[in-house]
C-alpha cells in the first residue's frame, strides 16, 4: 500500500468518526430535555428511573408558562409575517428593472448588520430610545427589534430564490405582456417563490421564538416570552423547565425539516421549469 | 393623470421605504445612540472618553475582555476544526444522506443557546445524570476534572452550534473543489503534503478563514450561553453588560462603552468576512 492510499483512508476513517462523534453529541444535547419532559425522578441510569406526566400537566396549567406561550407565539407570528413582507418588497424593488451594482450591495451588506453587532447592544439601543415612545411597554418594541436579528436569514432565503427564478425576466415578461406590478406580483411572482417565502417565514418565526437574548431585556413584564419563563424555572425544577424546553425543540425541529424540504421543493421546481 | 415615471417611482418607492425605515429606525438610530452614550456620562451631555477611561484602567473589565476573546478564539479555532472534517465527510457522502445530516446540523443554530447550556448541566453538572453515572459504575467523579459551569464548559456548549454555520459554509467550499487540480498536481509529480499544502490549502483558505470569522462572532456577542452555563461567575464582557443594566446598576452609558468594544471587534471581522463569502458559496446567513 502506498503511502497516499494509506493517507486518504486515515483521513477517511478520521472525517466518518467526527461526523459520528458530532451529530451524537448534538443529538444528545438537544434531545436531553425531550426525555427529561417525561421525568419524575432521573440521576443514575440511562432514562428516567420514575417516568410521569406532570410536567406536561404543569406546562398546561401554569398561568406564567401559557403566558409566556401567548406573548411568544404571538410576537413570532407578527415577526414572521412583516419581516417577510419588507423583505419581499425590498427585493421586488431589486428586481424590478435594472438596479445598480450599489443598491444590491447596499441592501445586501445592511442586512448583514444585525450580524456585526452584539445582539445585547442593539437591544440595549432600542430600550434606551423607545421606553419613552408610544412603543415602550408594548410588546412591539420587542417586534422590532426581532426584526432586527431575523433580517439576514429571511433576505438571504427570499433573495437566492429570487436570483434561482431569474425573477428580473419574469417580471419584465409578465410587464411586457400587459400585467401591472401588482398583478405581475401576485399571479407570476408569488406563485413562484412560495416555497421559498414559507422558508423565510418559518425560520423568521423560530429565530423570534428562541430568542433569549433581545427578549430578556426589551420583553415588558406581561410579555415575557417562553424562553425567559425558560430561564426562571430551570434551577427551581429541572424536569418541569425540560416540558417548557420541549415546546421550543418541536417548533425548531419542524422548522429546520420543514425548511430543508421546502428548499428542496424550489429546487425542483426551479429543475422542472428548466427543462 | 399621473405621468409613467411619476408612477414607477412612487411604486420604487412604497417597495424600498419599509425596509429603509426599519434599518433608520431600528438599527442606525439605536447604534448611533450607542455611540452617543458610550462618549457621554450619565451626570453631562458633553463628550468625555470617560466610560472607556474607566473600563481600560480597571484589570477586571480587561480581564472580562480577554476572557472573551480567548474564549471565542478557542471556540472558532475548534468549530473550524470540526468543520472542515464534517465538510470533508460531506463530500463522501450522497446527497440524501448529506441532506439529513444537515438538517440535524441545523437545529441547534435556531436553539435558544440556553437550552443547549441547561442540556450540559442536565448531562455533565456536578449532579448530572452522565456524572452520576460514571461515579457510580466507574468511581470517577467527572467535575474533579471537567466542571462543565466553566469556561470550557462554554466552548463545548458552543460547538454544537457552531460547528453547524462553519460545516454548512465550508461543505460549499469542499463540494466546488476541482478534483482535476488534485489529479493534475499528483500527476505532475507532487507528494501528499504538497499537494494538500500548495493546492488544496489555497483554494480552501478563504472559506476556512470565512468560517472561523464567522464562528469568532457568534461566540463573542452572544451571552444567553454564558449566562445560563456560567451566570454570575463568569468574566465575560456579554456578562457584565448584563450585570450593568440589571435593576440594581443601571448604567446604559457604561454597558454601551463595553459593548462598543465588541463591536470595535466584529465590524472590522464582519467587512473582510462579507468579502471572503464572495468567493465561498453557500453558508446559513
């Protein structure tokens, strides 16, 4: 055996036992609370030695936890939905005729912004600014500020799908025959990026619904989200904080398969309308 | 009657202002209140370099500051490790398999980071279930080596979800690789090393350098990790931005000098990151 082969099937070995190595240890961390929802009493064995219900009972019950569940599912929902409609917009602003290389680079790079900064800073930001407005105490102020941190992953979904779709020639074909903007919008262009557009959603609405960060500083008191309620019950009862936990690990596990199907799908249809 | 280019500058219009007006309202406004408040004191609106006085002549706000940058660096350092080896097994793998895998690689990106820190404690605290079975089957008392309320602690949490940007960003890079440049430098007689270092290395660089980038800045600006793994404890600057705005100390103009710091960081980070993506495909955001 040469040298090479024996090289290129270490590094083999080595890539295939870090793959193993990784996926279990995020398997394991992320679905440890999955199993602890169930537990009663659980320290020395593999699963739970007293399995029950009751933390499930104390998610339905608690006035606090199905609070923070309201306040969460709501400011995800309005996130999601505006964050997609601004962002959709902007893009359709891009492809509407031809735009400069600047105002692509523009838009592109300021959505990048939420990124550079901490998160901390510009909740901080948005705290100091707007206590005083109309929107402090709301749950608004938290709204925008999702708005924020959702940006780079709603733009960048909606805008590779619009650059898959060549959406400047779909427009400028469906202009040419006789539709107006609005027109061209709802029955050409929409209808082509769906998958995309419930992709952006779905992710804008579990990045809003784990947030932890924006919320624990910007939430007002009757707004707390779940995962500051998270946050307050972990070290009083750990195996009722795993049922909280439990609800956010299906919302991201739906939206992180849903989506990956999804981009699948506008793959597909992307191949199919080629041929 | 409105004329056609009166018209399709209204309708340029009413697509771009949402957007502009979210980014003047809630990103420019909010950060150049920052800096307004990060050269101002409390007690006068005259500018003073006062707060950032105060933060570089105390060894506990130094500290805090180079803990966190040894920290993220460790934890970038580490990710990229990771995925370089995970997007190198991509390349072996077929397209549905990769498919999964990534979606499983997804998950923890869109986790609250608490949740991965309270799985740690529930696994490795110093009564957690994989410590409590180790000390009984095994008589080894995990915590007397790794107390996972730690530093280190942090940069495993970490890695569980940033090992998913910086795979998922060098997968693109590993999968575009020509394996006719590979071919042709073994062919013209370069060795193993050669070739990995004079021509797999270069063409790689740029993606490695984005993904450790982009791992340095998650972990440096982020805090719900550290504080639900480490808390009070830890000397991190996230922390004591914290521990500044609770209701006891509330100090937004110090709280802000400290995070300018970071932001003096990530920036700069973020400019040449931006310039490295164009020529890496893919990534998550």
């Amino acid at each position: 055996m040469r040298l090479s082969d024996a090289l290129y099937v270490f590094s083999k070995i080595v890539s295939y036992i870090t793959l193993f190595a990784i996926i279990s240890y995020i398997f394991l961390v992320s679905f440890i609370p999955v199993i602890g929802a169930f537990a009663l009493k659980w320290e020395f064995s593999i699963l739970p030695e007293v399995w029950t219900l009751n933390n499930i009972k104390f998610l339905l019950e608690d006035p606090f936890v199905l609070r923070s569940l309201y306040s969460s599912l709501l400011i995800a929902s309005i996130t999601s939905v505006v964050s997609v409609t601004i962002y959709l917009l902007v893009i359709m602003f891009l492809f509407l005729r031809e735009r400069s290389r600047w105002m692509h680079t523009f838009v592109e790079v300021s959505v990048l912004i939420p990124l550079m900064l901490p998160a901390i800073l510009i909740a901080l930001a948005i705290y100091e600014v707007y206590r005083p407005t109309m929107l402090g105490g709301t749950y608004w102020i938290l709204v925008f500020a999702h708005l924020t941190i959702v940006s780079p992953y709603v733009f960048r979904n909606l805008y590779s799908v619009a650059r898959m779709i060549d959406m400047k020639t779909l427009i400028e074909a469906a202009r040419s025959l006789g539709a107006g903007v609005f027109t061209a919008t709802y029955r050409v262009i929409l209808p082509n990026i769906y998958h995309g557009l419930i992709g952006a959603m779905l992710l804008a609405f579990a990045v809003s619904f784990g947030d932890f960060e924006m919320a624990n500083l910007l939430a007002p008191w009757q707004y707390r989200t779940v995962t500051i309620a998270i946050f307050q019950y972990f070290f009083k009862n750990a195996w009722n904080a795993s049922a909280i936990i439990l609800l956010v690990i299906i919302v991201s596990v739906l939206t992180s398969f849903l989506v990956a199907y999804l981009s699948r799908k506008a793959i597909a249809r992307y191949v199919e309308v080629v041929r | 009657m409105v004329s056609p280019n009166t018209k399709s500058f209204l309708i340029d219009v009413l697509l771009v202002s949402p957007f502009l007006l979210l980014l003047v309202f809630f990103i420019a406004i909010p950060f150049a209140v920052s800096i307004y408040y990060s050269l101002t004191s409390g007690s006068s609106s005259s500018f003073t370099l006062s707060n950032f006085i105060q933060i570089y002549s105390s060894p506990s706000y130094l500290n805090s500051i180079q803990n966190s940058v040894v920290i993220s660096l460790e934890s970038a350092a580490l990710s990229t490790l990771f995925g370089a080896l995970l997007a190198y097994a991509f390349t072996l793998l077929s397209p549905t398999v990769r498919d999964i895998i990534r979606s499983v690689l997804l998950l923890p990106i869109i986790y609250p980071g608490l949740v991965i820190a309270f799985s740690l404690v529930i696994l490795l605290g110093t009564s957690g279930i994989l410590t409590n079975i180790l000390a009984k089957y095994f008589g080894f008392y995990l915590p007397d080596v790794f107390n996972v309320r730690s530093y280190g602690g942090l940069i495993l949490a970490y890695q569980s979800f940033l090992i998913g940007f910086t795979s998922i960003t060098l997968s693109g890079v590993f999968l575009s690789l020509d394996k006719s440049l590979i071919e042709a430098s073994r062919s013209l007689g370069a060795g193993v090393f050669q070739t990995i270092f004079r021509v797999v290395l270069p063409v790689i660089a740029p993606g490695l350098l984005a993904a450790f980038i982009q791992a340095f800045i998650i972990a440096i600006s982020g805090y719900g990790t550290a504080l639900a793994l480490v808390g009070g404890g830890g000397n991190l600057i996230t922390l004591r931005i914290i521990m500044l705005l609770s209701d006891v100390t509330y100090e937004p103009h110090l709280a802000s000098a400290l995070a300018m710091n970071i932001a003096m960081i990530t920036i700069p980070l973020a400019l040449i990151y931006n310039r490295l993506l164009k020529k890496v495909a893919g990534g998550v955001v």
